[in-house]
C-alpha cells in the first residue's frame, strides 16, 4: 500500500512539473486565450468623458488593462490623443480619441455617432467623469457660475448617459458610471455650486438604477474625495490666493481631511469603476461609493 502511495504522489509531482513547464513555454502575456481569460472586461466598449487627465486618464489605462476596447472625450483634443497613444501602445487595444464638449448636445450627439461608426455598435460601459469645480462665497457668484457646474457636471451626465442608454438595453447589458463627488453628500464652505451639481447626479444615478435594473444594467456613482491630480492643485492654488497660505500648507490641510492623512490616487477611483463595469459587480446598484479614506461615513 505503501508503495502505491508513493507511485501515485511521484505520478502527480510528474503532472505538475509538466503543467508548470508548459506554462513557462506559453507565457499568459502572449497567449490571447489565457490573457482574454484573465481579463474582466473583454469584448466591451467603453466611453468615458473628461479622459485626458487624471481620474478619466486612469480609468481608459485600468479598463484597456483589463481588455476593454476605450473612447476618450475631452475639450481639449490634443490631451486624449495623447492618451489613446499611451492606451493603445501599452495594451494593443483600440482607444478613439474624441473632442467634446458635455454641455453641448449636439457635440454628445456627434460624439455618439463617431463613436459607434468606428466600433460598429453603441458603448457597453460609459463613464461620466467630465466635470468642473470652482469655489466662491456664495454671495460672490452669479447665473452663469451656477450654470456652469451644473450644466457640466449634472447636464453632462444626464446627455451621455441619456445617448447611450437605447443600445444598453437592446442588448440587455449595460454599465453606467457617474463620478460624482463626496461634495455631493455633505457640502462645504464655498462650494454652493458645485456641491449641488454632484448631489443631484447622485439623485439621478439612484433613480435610473431602478428604473434600468431589470434590464441588465446597473448605474453607479464613485464619490472621491481629495484625489491627487490637476484639478486638486487648482484647488490649492485658489487656497493660496485667498488665504496667504503656502502651497505646502494648503495640501496639508487637504491631507488632514481624511483620517488616512493623504490624497486619494487616481488608480484607487479606477479600481473602484473595474469592479463596477464587470460581471463581478453586476449586484451593485443604485450605489455612491465613497473613495476618501474614511472621510465621509455614509
């Protein structure tokens, strides 16, 4: 008996050499079949606004990574071109670059049809990053101020979303990501405007997610909070220019915000939005999830 044991534990330390040999030979980054298996988001398309820079930027690099063909739109072109060269060159997948304006509805029109010529068919996933955030006494601001946040920020979401939604369902799949902001649960000083804007796309979000739930898409907010990229400087530069202090002082203060004592990265927000447009979040709906290191609690 003895004997058998040990033949048959020399017969199965023989098969996992020859399984682990061959798995030297076919390395997963060139074998298409092992690389589609590892990827969550293969055979999907995705549109994502405000995809020249940082949290837009991060999440076109983590979904190309994980197989999903990418659309980056922008106002400023020369920015997501620069993205679709960096997307397309590390990760071999297709990224179109494109020039929009989300305040414009006749650009989200063109821009839905530029998308679907090149690819053939209407986004999978689309992610509503586009937005603005600018501070003022409340006093300070006027129409046009408040227009603006929430014409970008709420109008923006709404007409992306409001463009893609008929193929979502035609195909019965379908991912809604809404960058909103942790603003938009608890307010501040000086952000009367924009504050606002992201609490209503919170209350959009909550309200499409049951009305499309049973048609196989989900819709879903991220609510960051201070995250480490341009718009988080502009924001310090404005700390600078109305209170003396030093750039050094202003990002501190910032830092002191969350009980982890630093920036949120882009690459964290990102991470958040893969396990949303996967199949492995296909039970997450009508959700705000919040990406601050603690700050906000709810």
């Amino acid at each position: 008996m003895r004997q058998q044991s040990l033949a048959a534990t020399a017969l199965w330390i023989e098969s996992r050499v020859k399984v682990l040999n061959r798995s030297k030979a076919v390395s997963p980054l060139r074998s298409a079949t092992a690389l589609q298996i590892s990827m969550k988001l293969a055979n999907k398309l995705a549109f994502i606004t405000g995809g020249g820079r940082g949290i837009g930027r991060a999440i076109a690099i983590a979904f190309a990574r994980e197989g999903a063909s990418v659309a980056v739109a922008a106002r400023t072109l020369k920015q997501v071109k620069a993205v679709a060269k960096e997307v397309t060159g590390e990760f071999g997948v297709d990224c179109l670059p494109l020039k929009l304006d989300v305040r414009q509805k006749d650009w989200v029109g063109e821009a839905f049809d530029a998308f679907r010529l090149h690819f053939g068919r209407g986004p999978d996933i689309v992610v509503n990053n586009a937005g603005v955030a600018k501070s003022e006494m409340f006093l300070k601001t006027d129409e046009p101020f408040w227009e603006f946040h929430l014409n970008t920020n709420l109008g923006g979401t709404y007409r992306c979303t409001h463009a893609a939604l008929p193929g979502m369902i035609e195909r019965g799949w379908g991912r809604v990501i809404n960058i909103a902001s942790i603003a938009g649960k608890t307010g501040a000083p000086y952000i009367s405007a924009y504050s606002p804007s992201k609490h209503e796309v919170l209350r959009l979000t909550r309200s499409l997610a049951l009305e499309v739930a049973a048609q196989g898409i989900t819709v879903n907010a991220i609510c960051p909070g201070y995250v480490d990229t341009d718009m988080t400087s502009q924001g310090i530069e404005n700390i600078v220019a109305k209170t003396g202090k030093s750039a050094k002082q202003a990002l501190k203060m910032l830092e002191r915000m969350s009980p982890q004592n630093r920036l949120v990265t882009a690459e964290e927000v990102a991470a958040v939005a893969v396990l949303l447009a996967s199949e492995d979040g296909r039970g997450i709906n009508g959700q705000a999830i919040n990406v601050d290191g603690g700050t906000v609690l709810f």
